[in-house]
C-alpha cells in the first residue's frame, strides 16, 4: 500500500500580547480533505463548526497586523534618524579633522 504523505507543521508561530492567543498559519489553515492528520486521523468533511472557530480565531489578528504595521514604519523613522544624525557626525569629525590639519599646517 503507498504511503499517504503526513501533514507536517512548520515552526510559524506567533502571540498577540493584546489577545494573549497563539496563532499558528499551518494549522489555521488545516489539513485538505486529502490529507492525513499527524495522528492518522482521516479528515472526512469540512464542518461549519471548524470554519467558525477558524474565523474566530482570527478575530485578533487584523489588530495584530496594524500593530506591526506602525512599528515597522517608527523603526524606519528611527533608523532614517540614526543615519542622518551619523551622517552629521561624520560631517562634523571631518570638519574637525581639516581645521587641525589647518592649524598645523601654519604653525609649522
């Protein structure tokens, strides 16, 4: 008899602080209905219940992704504003470094 290839969960895995729920996109998702569950378990039908508690399971997670969306965009803030503030710094040195090369260029 050939083998029926398993379901194999990914390490994916992620909490909401806010929600406190564990959100796993692999078993979100679930096995197709030609799949086999790690346990051997054979899925026969796709039941309005499964597909209600998927979808409430989900409930937090549009929250979720506008939270990572802002902080994406403040981290780019913040890195925009490290660089430019190496950026005058380097200015600064450089300035530094020609006046002393200047000054002792006509002391000597």
């Amino acid at each position: 008899m050939p083998q029926t290839p398993q379901r194999v969960q990914s390490q994916r895995s992620f909490t909401t602080p806010a929600h406190g729920r564990s959100y796993d996109p692999d078993a979100l998702a679930g096995p197709s209905l030609s799949q086999e569950t790690l346990d051997g378990e054979e899925i026969k039908e796709l039941s309005a219940d499964y597909v209600e508690e998927t979808v409430k399971s989900l409930g937090g997670l549009p929250a979720y992704l506008r939270k990572l969306e802002r902080r994406k965009i403040a981290a780019e803030k913040s890195r925009d504003a490290k660089a430019n503030k190496i950026r005058a710094l380097e200015a600064e040195v450089e300035r530094y470094v020609l006046s002393v090369i200047c000054f002792f260029c006509y002391c000597h």
